[in-house]
C-alpha cells in the first residue's frame, strides 16, 4: 500500500482537489494495478530485477515498484473516480495533456519518444530482425509487436528462436514469420532472390554461385526482403561489426535518387529537449560539399520527427576566427547550404557552447541565422568528433540515444550499436517504421503525379 497506492492514490486526488478519498476511489486504484499487472512489462523493470521475462502469473500478481508507468496509469483512474463520485472540485478536461503532465514528472525528455512510438503504432509495418536468434533482439521483437509497433520478421536459427521464444513467453502466433536462410526450407526463396541479386551484379564480377552463397547470409537476405517488397523495413548490427553489416545495405538496397554520400546521425533526449549529432557512424573526414548534404539530410530526419530544423555547423572556430584547413572546410560549408538552400535555419561555423547557449550567441554573434533560436541539430566536422560527443552525452548524462539513423538510403534499412539495449532496439524499430511511413508517403505522392 505504501509503495503502490498511496503516492498514486493521493497524486490523482491532489490533481483534482478532491475533497475526500472514497471507496470509488481507492476501487480505482486497485483495477488500474490489477489491469497493469497483465500488460508486459518493460524491459527496464526486468533489468531492475534480475528477471529474464517478468509475466503475470504465480511469481508475478502486482505490479513492481520500479515500474514507471505506475504515475500514468493510477492517478488517472483515481482523478476519473473523484469526478464520477462528485468530489472533484478542479475536474480534467483534457486527458492526454494530464497524461503529457505525469510523464514530465518522470524526468528527463522522453516527450519524442512517445510520439515516435505513437506514430509507429498508427500504421505498422513489416520490420526483419536479422539477429533474432539473440535474446535482447528477440525481446525487442516481442515488445515492438506487443504494442503495435511493428509486425516482426525473424531471421535466424530456427531452433534457438522457438526456444528463446518459449523461455520469454513469446507466443508464437500467426502474425510472426521466422526465416533461417541457411536451412534447406528457405532454398527455393534464396535462389529466387540470388538471381535477382545476380541480375544486376554479373558485370560487376559477381558470379551466380557467390549470389546463392551471399543470400544465406542474413544481412543480404534481409536487404533483399527489404528490396523485393516482402518486407518495409530492416534492422541489423546488434553483433556484428558496422561495415559487414553495411556492406549489404549498399549493395542490394543501394543509395536514394540524388544522393551521392550516405550518413547517420543520433537523436540525444537531453535535459534541455532533443538534439541530433551528425554523422555519427559512417563518413570519417567529410569534404565541404560532403558536410553540406549531410546537413540537409539530418534536416529532412528532423522534420520526420515533427520538428522544425534549427542546425549548427560545428568547429573549433567561431566565424573566421581561424583559417586552419579544418575551420575553413565548415565555413566553405555553410556558405554552400546558405547558397543552395537559403531557406534552411543552419549557421556556423561555431563552437558548441555558442551554438547550443542563446544568450552567449545573441550577445557575441547577433548577425548569425541562430541568434535567439533553440538549436537542435549539431552537424560536427569529422566522425571522431561527432561519435566521441555522442557517447559523452550518453554516458555522463545518462541521455538516451536513438541511432544510429541512415540517411541516404533507397529505403528503410537501420543499423543497430553493437551490444545495443533492447529500449534501444525497440525505439530503433519505431524509427525504422517511421521512415517507411515516410517514403510510401513519397511514393504514393510520386505516383499520383
């Protein structure tokens, strides 16, 4: 009662000023813990716990005390109860912003995470899981499918994954497609799909053979899926080293219409809202012109998130206050973006504390296209740069970090941080569902032209 009712109890109370606690009331609470001890349980409280997979049943009737959705769930139901029993003196008329309200006294930002996961859940779409024989990514899976996220495809060795399966009380249902294509079920379709591989690689040295050997591999044959149609979207990299599993990306799924240069960048939820660092995984010394595209690629992320973008061209210097080769690439860079694409909120070259604090911007550089804006986009000069800062953010702020996400490409492929969270993966998947969203949106509008 201490840990699970009263902080809630007197939370929905308090939010209403009701004038009493009643029957109806603590009833309420008591349902809200009974229907949120049959919902799955975020991985976070199995990690809190040492548990592999927390389910209601004998070991597990109430809610555990970790449980953050506990704030959003009872106060709610108790604040309903006081309307409906006439105690309420101050009734909630907007629902979802009283919700909004709970989840900001969680701390930190997580407002875009919800609203990506939200958005996911409107239109699921097909997700392979290339690594779901690993248990973290099969729990990803499971929680992604669970919510509405997406609908799973898991390549891998079969026996291990019914088995990994049964293990997390993964129900095995008709919606879930488990694909090993090294097994000799999957023969027919690895050929099928070698040949189309081989199609348009025989000039360039590829043999029939090396296709039907390559397509067993699941990183092609997740490509592949993912270029054939019979999937939306793609994950891979929980295990494997990022060029391996890049490698097939390019090769089969190939770069967009116009694009000369792939990238990634990272969303950050930082205490001052998010930010995306770019590029984060993939060009290691970008030229100006390199720089530029990857600018108004992080751009077009952005406004996939909703948000308008606000980006800061990072260096050592602040406007030519240095001429170093290194400064004077990110100057030559925005002066290319100010050029080709006036109408984009980017400015630098400038440090970072300049960039993300307004007052010291407004007051030394009142000239610059960011002064008196919140600056959420950081476009560093060189991968060092850009990847250290990232993992600084992560770890000495505890920030959570959604990416790496591929920009650039013909269609939706993400590859994970190797050893990455299962949180980590399933917000990842969010993204993935996002961005096909997004370019059947662009498809459909192409071809209504």
């Amino acid at each position: 009662n201490n840990v699970l009712g009263f902080p809630f109890i007197f939370r929905g109370a308090l939010d209403v000023r009701a004038t009493k606690i009643n029957e109806e009331m603590k009833k309420a609470a008591v349902r809200a813990l009974a229907n949120l001890a049959k919902e799955a349980v975020p991985e976070q409280v199995n990690i809190a716990y040492g548990e592999t997979k927390l389910n209601f049943g004998r070991d597990y009737i109430i809610p555990k005390p970790f449980d953050a959705r506990l704030l959003t769930e009872i106060p709610p139901a108790v604040a309903k109860a006081a309307m409906e029993s006439g105690v309420a003196k101050e009734p909630i008329e907007d629902w979802q912003r009283y919700e909004d309200e709970l989840y900001e006294r969680l701390g930190g930002d997580n407002k875009i995470t919800r609203l990506m996961l939200n958005r996911a859940k409107m239109n699921p779409k097909r997700v392979v899981y290339a690594e779901a024989d690993h248990l973290d990514v099969l729990k990803a899976a499971q929680i992604s499918r669970d919510e509405g996220v997406c609908k799973p495809i898991l390549l891998g060795r079969r026996e291990v994954i019914l088995e990994l399966m049964e293990e997390i009380d993964f129900e095995n249902g008709d919606d879930i497609v488990i694909i090993d294509p090294k097994s000799d079920e999957q023969k027919e379709q690895v050929n099928a799909y070698a040949e189309k591989y081989w199609e348009t690689s025989q000039r360039k040295g590829v043999t029939l053979y090396e296709s039907q050997k390559l397509l067993r591999e699941r990183n092609y044959f997740a490509a592949m899926m993912v270029n054939a149609g019979d999937a939306d979207a793609l994950l891979s990299g929980y295990s494997r080293a990022y060029p391996t599993v890049v490698k097939p990306i390019l090769d089969l799924i190939g770069m967009a219409k116009g694009v000369s240069r792939i990238a990634a960048t990272n969303l950050m939820n930082t205490s001052r809202g998010p930010i995306f660092i770019s590029d984060t995984s993939i060009n290691i010394n970008p030229s100006a012109g390199d720089l530029a595209r990857i600018a108004k690629m992080t751009s077009y992320i952005i406004k996939m998130f909703g948000m308008e973008p606000v980006m800061a061209m990072i260096s050592y210097a602040n406007y030519g206050s240095s001429n170093h080769p290194e400064a004077r690439k990110v100057k030559d860079a925005v002066e290319i973006l100010h050029q080709r694409t006036p109408e984009l909120l980017v400015d630098g070259e400038l440090q970072v504390d300049f960039a993300l604090n307004k007052e010291m911007l407004q007051s030394k550089f009142p000239f610059s296209k960011l002064a008196g804006r919140k600056v959420n986009a950081l476009i560093f000069p060189n991968l060092d740069s850009a990847n250290s800062t990232y993992k600084l953010i992560k770890e000495l702020n505890k920030s959570d970090s959604i990416g790496p996400i591929m920009m650039g490409l013909k269609k939706p492929a993400h590859i994970l941080q190797l050893g990455a969270s299962v949180e980590e993966m399933v917000n990842m998947t969010a993204v993935a569902v996002i961005d096909a969203q997004e370019k059947d949106k662009k498809r459909q509008a192409a071809l209504s032209i």
